[in-house]
C-alpha cells in the first residue's frame, strides 16, 4: 500500500495550521505537505511537524494563495517574469531549507504560445541548477480548475523534462488533474510513471475526498503498488464536512 501524506493547507482546516500536524499524525498519515507555508513562523511550523514526527515532503512556488480563485498561479512560464521568478524560488529554497522540506513544486503560471515555452524551458534549467542537492516537480493542471495555466498537459510537461534532463526535476501527479485532462488515469500514469516523483489524490468530479467517483482509487493504489511507486501519495483535497469524518477511505 503506498505511504500516504495529508495537505495541511485543504486538511485539518478546522484548526490553525500549527494544529495540523498533530491531528494528520493521529489520523494516521506519515508525511505533510504544505503548498504555501511563507506567511507561517518557520521555527514554530517546524517544531509542529517535528513533534507530530511527520516529515514535510512538498511545498509550492511561488508563494501565493491557492484558494484564492483570483490570485496568481505561479509564473515560471510568465516572459517578462524572470527576475520574479528567481527571486522567489531562491527565496523557496530558503524554506525549503529551514523545513527540511523535500519538494518544491514549481508552478508554471498563467501564459501560453512559443516565447512562454521558451520562458518556462529557461527558467526550469536554471532552477534545476540553483536547486542542487533539492528535488523539483513540475505539475499538469486541468484548464477547467485553472484557466490559461501554460502547464496543462502532460505531453508538454514530458517534452519539457526531456530537454532539461535534470535528475532532480521530475514530475507530480494529480490524479485528479489527470482524470480531468485526459479522463484516463491508469492509462495516463502508465505513460508517465518513469518521470513521476510525487503523487496527490482526490475525488472526481468534485475534489472531495478520494472515494466514490470517478476514479477508482483502490485499483490506483494497487497500480502504484504493482510498478513499484514508493514515493508519497498526498491527500490534497477539500473534505465535504470535518476532515476527520471523511478519512473512511484512508487504508489502515
């Protein structure tokens, strides 16, 4: 059965962020991700996860506001964005380090068209190198949740890991995204699992919790079990009432 991680940005809401931990390690979970922890005291979120002893193994760049539908989604693909974009990873991987975090996911932002390609393609090449020693993921995202995103395909998201060939940039998949983008996610990973180092789960076509549905998350679990996937699957969805009484589909 795979190694399972909580989001503590859509889980656990009923408590501040510090409480978290402490609540996703009772539950059961082994791991946290956080998509965008700058606006927290690193020391403080730190001494949380490590008392809960659940390693931190993702976050996001750039920081912004994933739950605000108005609010900006990266811009590593954004031309006239470069010099934010370096400065805000840089100051990532800051964070990164402070939270012994092991992932930093690098949103592509909102563009499109040949110069945008080029933009994103650059930037990643010099992020993967600024990154040394750091693992990086890219992420598809459906264009329904997230209008304009220049990543919203895994054919690009491919493409662009060929040409970078850096050992420590792969690819997150959203089972989620994926069901949305091509409507096969068994298929989808089976074309991509060689590049995939982090996985997030939620229920289609809502992004509640992973049960019912759309996807068969049973089957995809003991697919990600029969290839060998021994990365983390991360809960990253928005439970329909108390996430405690939602979490019936966390195997024991």
């Amino acid at each position: 059965m795979p190694r399972f991680c909580a989001n503590l940005t859509t889980l656990f809401t009923e408590v501040p962020l510090l409480e978290r931990p402490a609540l996703a390690a009772e539950a059961g979970f082994e791991a946290a991700e956080i998509l965008f922890p700058f606006g927290t005291d690193a020391t403080a979120l730190d001494r949380a996860l490590a008392g809960a002893g659940l390693p931190l193994v993702l976050i996001n760049c750039p920081p912004s506001d994933p739950l605000d539908s108005q609010g900006p989604r990266g811009f590593a693909a954004v031309p006239g964005e470069e010099a934010g974009f370096r400065k805000a990873l840089t100051r990532s991987l800051r964070y990164m380090d402070m939270l012994g975090a092991r992932r930093l996911n690098v949103m592509a932002g909102v563009a499109d068209g040949p110069e945008a390609a080029g933009v994103f393609a650059d930037n990643m090449a010099w992020a993967a190198e600024a990154a040394k020693g750091r693992l990086l993921t890219i992420e598809p995202t459906n264009p329904a949740d997230l209008p304009g995103c220049f990543l919203d395909d895994f054919s690009v998201a491919l493409a662009l890991l060929e040409e970078i060939g850096a050992p420590n940039l792969g690819l997150q998949f959203d089972a989620y995204h994926a069901h949305c983008i091509t409507g096969d996610v068994p298929g989808t990973w089976e074309a991509v699992a060689p590049w995939v180092s982090h996985v997030q789960v939620a229920g289609a076509p809502d992004r509640h919790e992973p049960a019912g549905g759309d996807i068969d998350y049973p089957a995809f679990f003991r697919q990600l079990d029969a290839g060998g996937y021994d990365g983390w699957v991360s809960a990253e969805y928005f439970p329909r009432g108390a996430t405690q009484d939602g979490l019936g589909w966390l195997p024991d």
